[in-house]
C-alpha cells in the first residue's frame, strides 16, 4: 500500500520503550487517535504514522530507543515517524539527524490533534519539557495486560547525581485528583479488576496543587469513585511513606499492600554522593515499621552497583543492609554513566568484573529473600488477579500457579500449599481456591 493510500485511511502504529509512564501516555495517545477515526495499523500492515516513545534513563536505553526508531522507519517505509518521550527531549539533534521528526514533551498533550488535523511539528530544539498542560496516561486491561494503569504525576526536582529524568520530565506536577478519581472510575468500567498507580516521582503528588495535598487524600479519593478495584501504588521514596499512608494501608483492604521503595545503596557516603536525601538507618527503620505494622507486607528495593566512590567496605555495609531488611525482592542495577549528570564525571568507579561479581551476590540473596517470603505465604488466604500468562498475583506481589479455568482478569480467593522454586520466577503454587 503506497503512503498516500496510508494516510488516507488513518493507518497509525504507537511503540514505547522504558517505564509505566511511557506505557500509560502510549496507550492513551492510542485511544485518542481512535477517538478521531484514525486506525490501528495490522500486524504486517504499513502505518502512515509511527510514534516512538523513546528512553533515556541509561545509556543502553537511548541506544535501544535509536534502534527502535530505526526499525520502525524501516518496517513503515514512507511512514511520518515521530519520536518523542525523554531521549528525544535529551538529544532531539540525534533524531532530526536522520530525518526524524521530534516532539518535545511540552507538545505532547496535543499530538493526537497534530496527527489528525495534518499539522506540521516545529523544527528546532524542544521547549522545557513542564512548559506545556499535563499529558494524561492511562491503560485500559487488554489481552496482554490484565491490570489498568493510571498515570497521575510527572517530572521530578530530585536531580539525583546519576539521573537525567528531571531535565528530560521537567518539575513536578500532578493530575487532579477529580481527574484522576474520574479516570479510575472509566478503568473500572473497562474491566480492570487491579489499577496500577505510577507517577515518575508518585510520592510527590500534589505537593504542586494549590493548597498542597499528599498521596493519601488521593488514594482516597480513587478509592471512593469506585468500589470495584483494587489500587496498587508504583514506586515510592522511603522519606515519602507517611504515617498516613500505612494508615490507608493497614485499613484498606483494596490499597494492595505493597511498597517497592528504592534503596540504591547501604552506605552513608555511596547515598550522599549519589544525592539521595536518606541515611541507610533511615531508610531501615521505615521499611521496618512498614513491615512490623502489616504482616504479610511485600517490599521491594531497587540497588545500584558501581557507582564511582563504591569501594569493598561501602559494598559490605549494602549487602549487610540488605541481608537485615524484611525485603521480598531486589531490583539490582550496575551502575552505567549517563552523560549530562554529576555522576558521570566522577573518578574512582570500580572495574565492570568486579561490579558484576557484586551484582550476581545481591541479585542470589535477592532470590532468597524472594523464596523466603513465597514460603511465609503458604497456607495464608490470598486475593490473586488472574493474569494473561494464566498465573495469579496476589494483592502483595506473589504470582501463584494456577490450575485451568479462571479467566485473566478475574479474581480468585485461594491458598497454597507449596512453593515452585524452578521456573524463572519463583511462585507459589498447588493452590486451593476458597
């Protein structure tokens, strides 16, 4: 089918790379442009426009982003490609270089209009990213995934020393509460038995509303808009867990209990040269009031290796941190330098085999941190959302193995009487519904 055949029938394919919140405003520019008559390209089938949501949080994730771009053009030759999202806000120059066309993420709110209506997007370096209105996001349940997604807060002003996201995202900003409550409520609608709540910086929601509002009087607001779904909160910054919230937390039975809550290190000097607001003994006693006050709670960390300065000693005090803390699971992450940011002019990074050696010890005590809170769940009663894959995930994160016949999408009571340590994964499993 020749371009002009494309565009005339409103062929138009939407990709995205990187976290939940490209996730989210990808699939709502999706439903936007179905909202004015333009198609879904087919598999197989050449789009007349092709929009990339790109990312750049690492190094290897812009590259990823650029060879996307690149893949995409190809299998839609003729095709208007857009790249937008936070690579082509960090190096928009790169994109336009290969004849790409840029959005800047102050304009993106409006792109299903510009796509539509046939405007032109302006040559040039972008806009600051928080110079244009809110960019909603949200994902209804599908076959792929069974739980919504609601994008309630963008941009972040923690400027880490190895992070870029606060010059690609812009400040902080937060959606309505009325907004997202009515957001919420059409997810419900759609089938969504859990909503996944993500923001790039969650904990910060509304500290930008006028008066200032915290994360509580939005869960309680989405909580009351319907009573179908449960809420699970994406990440969250220890200093941000508020006695208000394990309040909700502790009383709320729909407010999934599960907090992932970065770590990054263990040691005192690693955090303050990373720029992280939080000694290790802080970040211990509010993961572990949050576990004491609610049994059964799964809490997740993120960790990242290498980071210059990361010497043997300062590796010791994070695994001992680590070894010590009710943790359910790890995210760990070698250290890769990103241009633009402190971090990646700072000497004394320690050798990639020695990084990895660090990485592969956390990521085994990661395991069996996750196998130990698998086996403290057998024989407890459990709420799972059957997902696609046909697994189950338990209000606090456990997947569970399913015998045939629950619907994704549906949930199960159950308890289970064992753990299955073999697959990838580690799940629960020889589950008994209630």
């Amino acid at each position: 089918m020749r371009a002009s055949d494309r565009r005339a029938q409103g062929l138009y394919q939407v990709a995205s790379l990187g976290c939940k919140v490209n996730q989210a405003e990808a699939a709502s520019l999706r439903r936007d442009l179905a909202d004015r008559g333009l198609r879904p390209a087919r598999r197989g089938q050449a789009a007349a426009t092709v929009v990339l949501f790109t990312c750049t949080v690492t190094v290897a994730a812009a590259r990823q982003s650029r060879q996307a771009a690149r893949r995409l053009a190809r299998a839609h030759p003729g095709a208007q490609v857009i790249i937008t999202g936070c690579d082509a806000q960090a190096e928009p120059q790169v994109y336009a270089g290969e004849g790409f066309q840029v959005l800047g993420r102050s304009r993106l709110a409006r792109l299903a209009d510009i796509i539509a209506q046939g405007e032109s997007l302006p040559s040039g370096a972008p806009p600051p990213p928080d110079q244009g209105p809110f960019c909603q996001g949200w994902e209804t349940p599908g076959p792929r995934r069974t739980r919504g997604l609601l994008k309630v807060q963008d941009g972040c002003d923690a400027f880490c020393a190895y992070c870029i996201v606060p010059h690609t995202r812009g400040r902080p900003r937060s959606l309505a509460a009325e907004s997202a409550a009515a957001s919420f409520a059409s997810l419900a609608q759609a089938g969504a038995a859990e909503v996944v709540l993500t923001g790039i910086h969650l904990g910060r929601w509304g500290w930008d509303l006028q008066p200032r509002q915290e994360l509580g009087h939005l869960i309680r607001a989405l909580l009351a808009a319907h009573p179908g779904p449960r809420l699970r909160l994406s990440s969250l910054e220890s200093a941000e867990i508020t006695d208000d919230l394990l309040e909700i937390l502790v009383r709320e039975p729909r407010l999934c209990p599960h907090l992932h809550v970065p770590l990054q290190s263990g040691s005192d000097k690693v955090l303050q040269a990373m720029g992280r607001p939080y000694t290790a003994r802080q970040y211990a006693a509010k993961v572990s009031h949050a576990a004491a006050l609610l049994p059964g709670l799964c809490l997740g960390a993120d960790v990242l290796l290498g980071l210059p300065g990361e010497d043997q000693e300062a590796f010791q005090e994070t695994l001992d941190l680590v070894s010590a803390l009710p943790l359910a699971y790890l995210h760990v992450f070698p250290y890769s330098p990103r241009p633009g940011t402190p971090a990646a002019g700072l000497p004394g990074r320690p050798p990639a085999l020695e990084v990895r050696r660090r990485s592969q010890i956390l990521r085994e005590l990661g395991q069996a941190k996750r196998l130990e809170f698998l086996r403290s769940q057998v024989g407890r009663p459990l709420s799972a959302v059957v997902e696609g894959s046909g697994l189950g995930r338990t209000a606090n994160y456990c997947l569970v193995r399913l015998d045939p016949g629950p619907r994704p999408g549906q949930v199960v009571e159950l308890k289970a009487h064992a753990v299955d340590a073999a697959g990838r994964e580690p799940c629960l499993s020889q589950a008994v519904m209630l």
